[in-house]
C-alpha cells in the first residue's frame, strides 16, 4: 500500500508542476495583486481538488464513460468560463498598452474579498487537466482493491501536496522582486497570461 501512496504522489507532484491554469492564476495574482489575494486563490484551487480527487475516488472515470453528456456540459463550460478569464487579462494588457503613464508602481489594488477564492475555485474546476488527469490518468491507480481507508488517505495526500504547491507558488511569485518585475512588464505578462487562459478555453470546446 506505501507503494501506492509513493506513485500517486510522485503521480500528482508531476501534475501539479506541468504549467496550467491553475499555475497562471497563482502566479498572475500574487505579482499583480498580493499574496494574500493569492493564498486566497490557493484556498479555492486546492478545494477544487478536492472535489475532483473525492469524485474520481468514488469512480470519475465510470461516471463519465456512463454520462458523456455531462462531460460535454464540463469541457464546454469550462471552457467558456477561461475564455472569459482570458479576454478581462487581454482588457488589462490593452489597458496598461494604451495607459503606461497610470502605471501603480509600487501600489497593488485588491479584488474584492472573496474574489480570488472563487476564481481560483472555478480555475481550477474548469481546468482541462483536472478532467483529463482524474477522470483516466488518476482513476488508472485506484482500482476497486483500494480500500476505504486507503482512499481517504489518498485524498488528504492529494490535498496536503496540491496545498503545499501552490502555496509555495504564491510565497515565491509575491516576493517583492518577482513584482517590481511584473511592475516593468505588466502589459506583456497579462497579455501572455490572456492568450495562454483564452488558448486553454478554446481547446477546452472544441477539442471533445
């Protein structure tokens, strides 16, 4: 059973390293906003792991060969909702382009409270890779022989790595060096940051 324990970990830090939306969002928000803002996004992210580990324990992968339908409405959807998390980075890409001189340097303008925990929530619900990697990749480990116990012991492993992850993410990306230099480069990071959600979302739809 360790042997399970150790390949699923080795299994998810592999996943969770592989840059994604979810990465993006972290890092995007903690130079640009604040750490805090980004532990909240963090908070969000790792709940929606959660719920995606918890589902594929109870057996993601039959529900979905079962209900392709729903699987549709999830890859749609999320798609859809990343298009729209790409298109407000592009807005504010475009915004600093036009408006260098509004530039606030050294002062950073937080979401409302809660915001990044929602965003981060739905990032990650809608990420393509948390479909692909827990619907086949993920199940592929856990077969029926798993027991109870093993399986929430996969999941609070799953929780804690995916937690500990982006939590050391959001510490290094807010470090005052990282955003003196997204400061310099705003335009270009949300704009690679825009095209790279946007690019997710619309793989996301039409690739089915």
């Amino acid at each position: 059973m360790s042997i399970l324990f150790l390949k699923i970990a080795l299994l998810h830090l592999v996943a969770l390293i592989s840059p994604g939306p979810d990465f993006f969002f972290v890092s995007q928000t903690a130079v640009s906003r604040s750490r805090r803002e980004a532990m909240l996004g963090v908070v969000g992210i790792t709940l929606g792991v959660m719920v995606w580990a918890g589902v594929a324990l109870l057996g993601l992968n039959l529900i979905l060969q079962k209900m392709a339908w729903l699987h549709q409405i999830i890859m749609v959807a999320g798609g859809i909702y990343l298009c729209w998390m790409g298109w407000q980075l592009l807005r504010s890409a475009r915004s600093h382009h036009l408006h260098p001189c509004e530039s606030t340097e050294g002062k950073v303008v937080l979401a409302k409270p809660g915001r990044s925990f929602i965003r981060g929530l739905l990032t990650n619900l809608s990420n393509p890779k948390a479909v692909i990697y827990f619907g086949s990749v993920f199940s592929l480990f856990v077969g029926e022989e798993v027991g109870a116990g093993a399986r929430w012991g996969l999941f609070a492993l799953i929780t804690g790595e995916t937690l500990l992850w982006f939590s050391l993410v959001a510490v290094v990306f807010a470090l005052p060096k990282m955003r003196r230099g997204y400061q310099r480069m705003v335009k270009w990071v949300d704009g690679l940051a825009g095209v790279l959600f946007t690019g997710f979302g619309v793989h996301l739809i039409f690739t089915r």
